[in-house]
C-alpha cells in the first residue's frame, strides 16, 4: 500500500513540475536562470535580491527569466530599457493593479482605467496646489499637537520667554546634547542648541517612527479624508491596523487566503470601520481624489463596501510618503553633517525672504512649490532616501508573445502568460552607476548626472516605476515634512540607536524599518513660522 502511495506522490510531483515548473528555453527566448527544481529562484532571492540579480546579470546579460515556483519574471536589468518596457504594448499593468485590488482589498475597480486617469490628475496641476496647502495646514496642527506632550504644555512657543518656564527635565536635556555630540551653534534657526540652553528648554521623548505617524502621516490622513471626530477611522488607529495588516501584504498579494492570517482579518475588520460614502461625501474638505474617485465608483454602481476598499487602497499608496518620511527623517538624524546642510539651505532661504520683506509684513513666510522643489540640498537629500530605501518590483502581465526590443537594439522573445520585471532596488545599489552605493551620501545628487555603460540615465531613481501618478505630491509632501520638521525641532537620536531596512517587505515601494528608534525633540525657539502658497 505505502509503495502504490508513493508511486502516486512522485508521479503527482513530476505532473506539476512538467506542468508548471520545467521550462525549455525557446529560440529568441531570454536566458534562464538556474533554481530550484520546486521553487525556482526564490530562496536565492530571498537570501539576498541584489546581490542574486547582479550576479544573474553579469553571468547571463542584460534580460534573463527567473522564477518564483510556477511564476515566471523576466528581468529586465538594463536600466536604459526600462522606456522601452514602459511602451511595450503587450506589457500590461491592470492585471497587477486588478490583483491587488482582488486579492488584498477583495474589490474590483469597474472602468479601472479611467478611473485612475482621471483621480490622478486630482494630485496635480492647480489640485496639487490646494492639496499641498491642506496638508501644510494640517502638519502644523499636528505638530503642535506632539509639542504639547507631558513637558511642553502650551506646545511650540514662539518666543524666547518660554525658556525658564518649562524646564523639569534636566537630566534628559544633558543625555540629549550629548548623546549627539552636537556641536552646531552656527545660526539663528538653531541658537538654542547647546548645553546650557538644552537644560532650559523642555524635551519629549518617542520613538522616531510614531513620532512620523503622529505628525506626517495624521497630516497626510486628514488632506485624504478630510476632518472628523470619528473614533475608529482616525490616524493613528488606521496607522496601526495598516501596520499589522501590511506584514500580509505579499502572501495577500500572491493569492494566499486571508483566513490564513487571523491578525490580517483582525486589522482588515477596524480599518473597514470606516464612515458611509455619503458621510465622507458631505466633508467640505475631502481631497480632491477620494471625492472623484467617489463619486465615480457610486456612479458606476460599486458597493459601499468597493469603495471601503478604495479608500484602503489609496491609504496604501499613501503609507509609502510616511515611510519615506521616516527614513528621511532617520537618514539626517544619524548624518549630523546631512542635517546641517539642510538646516542651513532652509535657514538661509527663510533669512534671504526675511531680508526682503517690508518693514510691516508679519505672519508666516511663504514657500512656493517651486521654491520647495528646486531646493539643491533637499532635493538631493530625498533622492538619496529613495535610492536606499525602496523595494519595489515594476511589473507588467504579458499579454502575448511578443518581440521586445532593449535599448540597444537586441530583441527577445517573452512569452503569453509570463510577467516582465524591472528591479529598483538593484539598479540603485550598482556600484558601476552610484560610487560605494551601499553608503548614505546626502549631496549625491546635487548637481550630479549618472551613467551605465557610458550613457546617461534618463532617471537614475526609479522607486515610483513609469506609472505612479502620485510621484510629483508625493515627494513635495516628503519635502515640505523635512523643511517643516527642521524648521520648527531638533531631534536626536537616542544613545546611538541605528535603523535597518526589514528586507522581508521586499515588494513593497518603501521598507519599513525592522524595529523604531528612540528620540528626544523640543520644539526651537524663536522658529520663524512658514507656510507654502
Ligand atoms: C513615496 C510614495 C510613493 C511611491 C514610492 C509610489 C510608488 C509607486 C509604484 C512603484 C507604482 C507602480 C508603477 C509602475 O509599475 O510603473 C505606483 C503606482 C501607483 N501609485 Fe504610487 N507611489 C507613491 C505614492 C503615491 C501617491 C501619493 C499616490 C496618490 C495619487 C499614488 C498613486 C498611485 C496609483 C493610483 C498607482 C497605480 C497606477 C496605475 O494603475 O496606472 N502613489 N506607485
């Protein structure tokens, strides 16, 4: 009996492996990359995706197939064809935005296409400017708010005369200055940032990434829905029910049901508490987005629940700005010299609009989104975050055999079925493109252009794929977060705490870190107020 029985099992498991795993390479066809005989490619992926795709790379060229168990990924290493693949009339996204959507939200968007066309434009053009504003107004609120914690009562204080007032924390003022061995006094925007100044002035302590939750991503939740004194559906109880949720993300993604993650159901159920399309409908300051994309999934008869789902999926979009922010954040706190210059090209900017406004006008000083993004030092500062830190596959469904043709003028076959993809991630960290690309250097991108093989890079910073509508809102709010935060506190890292990028979420466009670090912050004193027009 045991024998007929494991007849059956090996005869089964040559079935499938012939069905789905073998693989005879076809004429034309891109070259294999040897894997396991059940789960391909995965366990070297896995172990370590950049260096396994370089390797790939060197030992089989500029495209090559791989495989996760019966999936098949031709990649795409050439960063100079990732135009061409962008093109490529048989390389389909809506598959993979339909796969998330069923999988992990449980909603299919009708009119998908449009849908998305249209809601995009809601982040740019003059809605980017409205947009930007609400979210200026709302970080403010919500730093003011983490500033009135249990030492600083009455928040960020303008002035000098709140200094003697607040000081209960002595000892912490110490360990904060010198924990960092903060030796700037350079400038007005940072006066106070010595010693004796530190034991006068009041200090919060919290860990760097709920500080972000608190601030960034509360701000970035009330610009998308708008106000409320909803008590389910509020930031940071969305924040941590994503954060758990997310930990599922990719078994969600891959199809695995989810009743297979009991505490995925549990973090699905509170955040599908969320208020009636009508209820959302009615806020006078809902984004721009969730009221078209709204309005239109109603008119195109999708359930209350689709639309739940929606506003879940455009939370997940958005979640990656405050990971960003976090990184950002965590970069310049542990790169005193990154923080410096940055504080510097804020402060010099706010001096140079002060020097050149009339002797009567008061109130806070306006930034320009122009002014925002054109700032050198911020510009390279973000660029070099998102370099590190995303995880992103670009990938595309194949929709027919078709020719596709790299960039310098090879054509391959790819088959029906298959799935191209593009890896970020290891065109960020090739050493023939970014000099010690492993190393965090806040001024890599000032002024600087990027080659592989003797061409220029088109754009050497890929974590937002081709097809991201949110690119341009998304950075400008990752920016205006830094210039606000530097504006108005100084924040340590406490007892030299490091961050690590937790390389399990490979997949998602920013890592989490593996675990949040401790800090301590007080708001500045005297900062001079902005805001953005
Ligand atoms: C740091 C923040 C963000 C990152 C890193 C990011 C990254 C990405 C990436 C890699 C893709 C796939 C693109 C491709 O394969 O070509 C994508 C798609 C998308 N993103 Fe973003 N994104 C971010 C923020 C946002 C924001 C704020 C929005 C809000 C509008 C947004 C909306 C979308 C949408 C709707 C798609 C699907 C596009 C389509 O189906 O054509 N993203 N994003």
């Amino acid at each position: 009996m045991f024998i007929y029985l494991l007849a059956l099992v090996v005869i089964l498991s040559m079935a499938y492996y012939k069905r789905f795993c073998y693989r005879r390479r076809r004429k034309g066809e891109p070259p294999i990359v040897p894997g396991h005989m059940i789960w391909g490619n995965g366990e070297q992926f896995k172990n370590d995706a950049i260096k396994f795709l370089h390797d790939s790379q060197k030992n089989h060229g500029d495209i090559f197939t791989i495989r996760f168990f019966h999936q098949r990924l031709t990649i795409i290493a050439d960063p100079h064809s990732v135009e061409a693949m962008s093109r490529e009339k048989c390389f389909d996204f809506d598959p993979i935005q339909k796969q998330v959507n069923m999988n992990v939200f449980s909603f299919v968007l009708v009119n998908a296409r449009k849908m998305i066309k249209e809601a995009g434009k809601r982040v740019r053009g003059s809605h980017l400017v409205t947009e930007m504003r609400r979210y200026a107004v709302h970080l403010d609120e919500a730093f003011n708010k983490v500033s009135q914690g249990n030492n600083n009562k009455n928040g960020c204080i303008k002035n000098d005369e709140d200094s003697s007032n607040n000081n209960n924390n002595t000892d912490k003022s110490n360990a904060l200055v010198n924990n960092n061995n903060n030796t700037d006094k350079s400038n007005a925007l940072v006066n106070n940032n010595n010693n004796n100044d530190a034991k006068s002035h009041c200090q919060e302590t919290d860990g760097l990434r709920k500080f972000v939750s608190k601030t960034n991503f509360a701000a970035m939740f009330y610009t998308i829905f708008g106000r409320s004194d909803d008590q389910v559906f509020e930031p940071q109880t969305v924040y941590h029910c994503f954060d758990v949720f997310h930990r599922y993300f990719n078994y969600l993604w891959l199809g695995l049901p989810i009743k297979l993650f009991p505490k995925a159901i549990e973090a699905l159920t509170v955040l599908c508490k969320q208020p009636s399309s009508k209820k959302i409908l009615a806020r006078e300051d809902l984004s721009d987005y969730i009221r078209y994309s709204t309005e239109f999934m109603l008119a195109h008869g999708q359930s209350e629940q689709d639309i739940m789902g929606h506003n879940l999926v455009y939370l997940h979009v958005n979640y990656n700005t405050f990971r960003l922010s976090f990184w950002n954040m965590y970069f310049l706190l542990s790169h005193r010299e990154a923080y410096d210059a940055l504080k510097n090209e804020v402060s010099g900017m706010i001096r140079k609009k002060m020097e050149s406004r009339a002797s009567d006008e008061t109130g806070p000083v306006v930034f320009s989104i122009k002014e925002i993004e054109e700032m050198p030092v911020l510009d390279s500062i973000n660029s070099e975050t998102l370099r590190l830190c995303s995880g992103v596959f670009m990938v595309r469904y194949v929709n027919e055999d078709c020719n596709f043709k790299m960039n310098n003028g090879q054509t391959f076959l790819v088959r029906k079925g298959d799935r191209v993809a593009v890896y970020p991630p290891a065109i960020h960290k090739d050493p023939e493109i970014f000099e010690d690309p492993m190393d965090y250097k806040y001024d890599r991108f000032v002024d600087q252009k990027f080659y592989k093989n003797g061409k220029q890079l088109k754009n050497p910073i890929m974590t937002f794929g081709t097809l991201c509508p949110g690119k341009r809102y998304a950075i400008l709010q990752a920016k205006w977060y830094l210039v606000s935060q530097i504006n108005k506190f100084e924040m340590y890292i406490c007892n030299g705490q490091t961050a690590e990028l937790d390389i399990s979420y490979h997949g998602h466009e920013i890592l989490p870190p593996v675990k949040d670090i401790d800090i301590q912050f007080r708001c500045r004193e005297n900062y001079q107020e902005i805001t953005m027009h």
